[in-house]
C-alpha cells in the first residue's frame, strides 16, 4: 500500500511547484537538475501533508533542499507559502507552509551563518598575509636602505632630513645621527651648478618629479666629495607633496679621473700650459654672447733664434728651453689675469679679455718681452732667448676667432721682419696686404679656371664735347672669402711672384674681345680700349707676339687699343723693356704712361719713350682740395704737365676728377680727356654699351632737328 496522495491531487501540486520553481531563477537551472530538485522537494511536501500525525520534518527539509540550490529570492519564498496555504484540501495548509517556511528560513540562517564565518575567516587570513607582507617589505626595504652601497636619504617637503642610510654617512664622514636633522639646504657647495638648486625647488614644489646632477659635497673633514646626485618625490595619496628620497653615488675617482684626462686634453704636456685647443676654446667663449663695446687683445709670440738651440744642442735641450720660457710666461702674465697658452713649436699666445686698450695690449708684449730679457740656464748653458711678438687689439664685435688669429700671427711676421726682438701693433692696412698676398699665392694659379676674375670698364671722356673716347679696362677678383677685390689689392702681389703673366694675358683677350664687340655693334662710335700693363708684362720678351695672337683672334683693329704703363717700366734708354714697347708701336698699338708724377724718373725719358699719351696722377687733383697744401701752386703744377705734355705731342688724361668745376677748369688749360667719378665709376660691358647708345640717339636727334632747320645743310661724309 502507498501512503501518498491520491495521484490527481499528487501531479497537480507537483505540475504547480514545478512553475513556481522555473519562474524563480529555474530557468539559469539545467533541466535535468531542475526535476530532481522539483521531484524531490514535491516528494517531501506530500509525505509532510499526508503523515499521521503531521510530521514537520519532510516539509523543512524541502524548505532547505531550496536554499541550497540557491532558491533565497524571498519573493519565491512568499509565493511558495502561498501555494502550500491554499491547495492542500485536507486543512493541513498552514502547517505544511510553516514548516517550510521554518525550514527555509532555517536554513538561509545556516548559510548566511556560515557565509559570514568565510568571510570573516579570509578577511583574517587577508590581514595576516597583509601584515606579514608588510613586515617582509619594511624588513627588505631596511635591509636595502642600511645594507645598500649608495647613500640614500629621506626628508620631508620643507628640507628636514630625517632618516640616511649608513653608505650616505660613510660618504659624508659621519654617522646617521649627525646627518639627521641637518637641513637640505645645509649642504651647499661653492661648485654647484645654478640648476641644482633650481631644480630642487622644482620638486618640493611639485612641479617635477625627479631630477638628476652631479654635485660636490663637503665631508665632515673639510674635504670634498663628488657625487652623482638622484632626488625623486613621494606624495600622498591625495598627490600632495610628502617626502624626498635623494641617492647619492660617491663618483669622486671617476670625477678626478675625468678631470685628469680632461686637463691632459687641454693641456700641452710639456710646459703644462693650456694648449691650441684650451686657447680656442676660451677666445671662442668670448664672441659667444659679448657685451656692447667688449674688447680684447691677442700678443703671439714667436721666440728668435729657437732653431739653432734644437739644431745644436739637440731637442732635449730644445724642451727644457720651451718648459723654462714657459714658466717664465706664466709667472709674469698669469697674476695680470691673461691666459697664456703654447700653440705649438715654439709659438706661444697670451689672451687678454675685456682688454682696456691698445696700451694694455702692448704693455702685455712688453710683459713678454721682459720676462725673456735674461738668459736661461739649461743644464750647464747659458742661454740668450728673445722674442718676437705680434700685437691685437679690437673690440669683439669687429672680427672673428679665426680672423683675429691670423691677423695677430701676419702681424707677428711684420715684427719679425722688422729686426726681431720687439713688437708689432695691428696694422689694418698692412693686414689687408698680408692678406691678399696669402689670398694670391694661394687661390689664383686656379682662379682664373674656376672663372673668379671680371673686368668692368670705367669712362675716359673728351673734356672739348663730353663725348665717350675710351674705356679703361679694370680687372676685378670676386674672392670667394674675401669679397671682390680691386686691382689694387691683389695685382702688385700677383707681379711679385709672376702670376700676373697668366692674368695680364686673360686680361688683354677678355678686354680685347669686348673691344671688338663694340666696333661691330656701333663701328667708329666705340670707344678707344685702354688696358694696364704690368711691368713684368712688359718686361716680357713674348708680349709683342702675345699681343699680336690675341688681335688677330678677336678681330679688334690696333688702332683701337693703348696700353698704359707705369713710370718704373723703363728704367733708361738702355733697358730691354724698350723693345717690347717698340715693338708693340710697330703693330699699331699705342702707349700711355699712367700716374705720371708719382715717381722719379728723368722727364727727357719721355721723349726717348715711344708713348702718345700721359695720366696725369689723381693724387694731384685731389691734393687740390687739401686745405693744408697749396692749391694755386697745385693748378699751376697741373697747367706746367699739361704744357708738357702738349709740348712732346701727347694727349694728356687727368685721373681722379670727381666735380664739375675740377673739369672746367682742365678743360680751359687744355686738358684732353679726364677720368674719375664725375664722369662715371668701373662699370660693367652693357652699361657702356648703353652709354654708347644713347650718345648715338642723341646726336641723331640733334642731326634731325639740323636738318629740319636748314634744309639745305648736309653732314659731312
């Protein structure tokens, strides 16, 4: 016999608790599990309801069953009580209810009993493992802090140092209680760097996080150690500013070590003193950012005689010599503040910075030269050394490094020059001639291929009617360093080692060639070519033939051309020159002699020379306008060569015009043509072609207006 239910009321109940359990979170639930667990709580609640007597138990037991799937919702719970109130018929509904709710409840208080019990068992486990963690990391953290081989310090915001490791006392050379309690801003050194303590202002303030420099300190001892300075921040944890850790690295071996090797780089290893590129390296930092006005002074000094010691008594000799020289040097010219350095050889540099004046200047090369007075005992000789000293002064602005070093060493060459043993002062002018000498002998054998040189031409006017009668052909260098250069700055040098042969040849077919050019485009409008003769040109037996090459080539008729030459050409009627210049009349060219009266030669050499021109010297106009000479004597000189020359048969050219009332009155005393800036500076080819041009528009004009005037006039052919 079965003591259930009858099996309608049985599947009924069973169908009803089965909806009620899959609208509770059934449907997360397998399937599978979800009957059971509805198979056997049903089981359990019919036993409860139709036991005799009412037995509680089954029916709290599947109360239970529910919460341990995990059916807590109450919710569910109420619906359930609900369920098992109204449907069994038999009135034993509240009390099944009850004993399931009591079971239920039962159980969630079991659960959530033993939930809190885990909780609270690993929120203890959690803080053990914390605080054994915590111990473990302040127990690393001291061990690393005392055992570690930098020094590490820890302060606060406002520069108190609180706690430093043994390593950072070792360093200072005190304990750990002496450092503790100084203040940050206690350990100042002399050497430190502005940002240092800039930075460091930045980090307390928050605005950085960490900075690093190398820093010198002061030891408990007085000494001085170098170290390798790391200070990083430590905030809250709301991001305010709390502490400071600084790690200090002792680098002093490393600092001195570096500090050798950098003295060994900027030091000559001989004398000991700062050498070629110490001396740079401090002339250099004054044109980095100089004040207005700042000067300074250069004395380079070369000793005399310095090769016949090492030639003679050996290079051994030689050093010691340099080495005593050297000290002597320094004794004298270090206390005044100035630098002395060795360039090298026996080449020595004194730099003097925010330099007074050319008095100081020269009173620092009288400084050298009496500190190498006395002779100088090296072993068992006695020996006698001098000096020559090249003398600097400018202001900072004006120049370069490099410029102002060569122009002290060009000037170092004039002193020695000069007899040696004394000084040189800075010459612009001389300067500007030492450098075109170097620029020439250097640049120009390929000057001329690399096409450096150009010619402009400068107006010779007739002083009768103002017309153009000849251009002079001026040679002009565009130095690649030095600018362009005139004539006159390149062209004496240029003779002195015979390059002016190969240039004065370039000269004569560039400007013969434009010659030629000019007839063609305007025929006998074209003016007359002059061109400069040097005298080693001159002097040249080939010129005629050159000459003669290079008319033929471009075509430009003799008559066309006239060369001037100096009065040093010819140096009497016996001098071969006078053959080439013979010779150059016989192919139809003629001459001139330029800057007449600048020389000495005899006046009947004028009549013996085969010339139809003579220059009359621009320095005589212009001595004209010199308030402290004679002017009346000078027009009267001026009227005598004009004379002069007419009386030989020459046309006479004064050079160095520059104003109209200069012009009028050469031309009432005869003068033929003139020259100089009134009429015109050095032009290029197409600004004299369009002068030409114009002339040419201008009388065809007048011709037109002629013959409008009186028909019957005609021009003659």
């Amino acid at each position: 016999m079965s003591d259930g239910p009858p099996a309608g009321g049985a599947v009924g109940l069973r169908d009803e608790w089965a909806r009620l359990l899959e609208q509770g979170h059934g449907s997360a639930v397998h399937p599978r599990v979800l009957n059971g667990l509805v198979g056997r709580t049903a089981d359990l609640l019919e036993r409860a309801r139709h036991g005799q007597p009412f037995d509680p138990a089954p029916a709290q037991q599947a109360g239970a069953l529910l919460v341990e799937a995990h059916f807590t919702d109450p919710a569910l719970l109420a619906r359930a009580v609900e369920l098992l109130h109204r449907h069994p018929a038999d009135n034993r509904g509240p009390e099944l209810s009850g004993a399931f709710a009591a079971g239920w409840a039962a159980a969630l208080r079991e659960r959530t009993l033993r939930e809190q019990e885990a909780i609270r068992l690993a929120a203890d486990t959690a803080r053990h493992e914390i605080e054994r963690a915590l111990r473990e990391s302040e127990a690393r953290f001291r061990a690393l802090f005392e055992s570690a081989a930098i020094g590490i310090g820890i302060g606060d915001v406002e520069g108190n140092i609180l706690a430093v490791n043994r390593a950072l006392g070792e360093i200072f050379g005190a304990g750990a209680d002496d450092m503790a309690g100084r203040r940050v801003g206690d350990l100042v050194h002399p050497e430190d760097t502005p940002g240092v303590w800039e930075a460091y202002g930045d980090l307390i303030s928050g605005k950085r996080e960490y900075f690093q420099f190398d820093k010198p300190y002061y030891r408990k001892d007085g000494e001085v150690v170098w170290t390798h300075l790391t200070v990083s921040l430590i905030r809250d944890d709301d991001g305010v500013p709390k502490y400071q850790v600084a790690m200090l690295e002792d680098i002093t071996d490393r600092y001195r070590l570096q500090e050798r090797l950098r003295h060994q780089a900027t030091h000559d290893p001989l004398t000991g003193l700062p050498n070629r590129a110490a001396f740079f390296d401090r002339l250099e930092r004054l044109f980095d950012d100089p004040e207005p006005g700042a000067r300074f002074g250069l004395c380079y000094v070369d000793l005399d005689g310095f090769k016949v010691v090492n030639d003679s008594l050996g290079h051994d000799m030689g050093d010691q010599l340099l080495t005593a020289v050297a000290g002597r040097l320094e004794a004298a010219l270090s206390p005044l503040g100035h630098l002395v350095a060795r360039l090298g050889g026996d080449e020595f540099v004194v730099l003097l910075e925010n330099c007074r004046g050319e008095q100081e200047a020269v009173a620092a090369a009288k400084t050298v030269l009496a500190a190498l007075a006395k002779p100088v005992m090296v072993g068992d000789h006695k020996l006698a050394v001098g000096a020559s000293v090249g003398v600097l002064e400018r202001r900072v602005a004006t120049t370069t490094p490099g410029a102002a070093v060569r122009a002290a060493d060009l000037t170092l060459y004039r002193a020695k020059e000069a007899g040696r043993g004394r000084w040189t002062l800075f010459d612009p002018k001389e300067n500007a001639r030492a450098v075109s000498r170097y620029a020439v002998s250097v640049r120009m054998p390929s000057a001329l291929d690399r096409g450096e040189f150009f010619i402009d031409y400068q107006p010779l006017v007739n002083l009768a009617d103002g017309s153009l009668a000849a251009v002079e052909a001026l040679v002009r260098w565009r130095h690649p360093q030095l600018g362009v250069l005139g004539p006159e700055e390149f062209v004496g040098t240029a003779e002195e080692t015979g390059l002016i042969m190969p240039l004065g040849r370039w000269v004569l077919e560039q400007a013969c060639g434009q010659a030629a050019d000019w007839v063609t485009r305007f025929g006998d409008r074209a003016p007359q070519l002059n061109v400069n003769l040097a005298v080693r040109q001159a002097r040249n037996a080939g010129l005629v033939a050159d000459l003669d090459r290079i008319l033929r080539s471009t075509g430009l008729q003799p008559g066309k051309l006239q060369l001037e030459i100096t009065e040093s050409t010819v140096v009497g009627p016996e001098d071969e020159a006078l053959k080439s210049l013979h010779g150059l009349v016989d192919l139809g060219v003629s001459l001139a002699v330029d800057d007449f009266g600048t020389g000495w030669s005899n006046l009947a050499y004028l009549r013996d020379l085969p010339v139809s021109g003579l220059k009359i010297a621009g320095s005589f106009v212009g001595d004209l306008h010199d308030p402290a000479k004679d002017t009346h004597l000078g027009w009267r000189i001026v009227s005598g060569l004009v004379s002069l020359a007419h009386t030989l048969g020459l046309t006479v050219t004064a050079e160095g015009v520059e104003n109209r009332s200069d012009a009028e009155r050469l031309r009432l005393m005869g003068c033929d043509w003139a020259q100089g800036w009134h009429f015109g500076r050095p032009v290029r080819p197409g600004e004299i072609a369009r002068r030409i041009a114009e002339a040419n528009l201008s009388e065809a004009v007048d011709l037109r207006a002629t013959t409008a005037a009186n028909p019957t006039y005609r021009p003659e052919m």
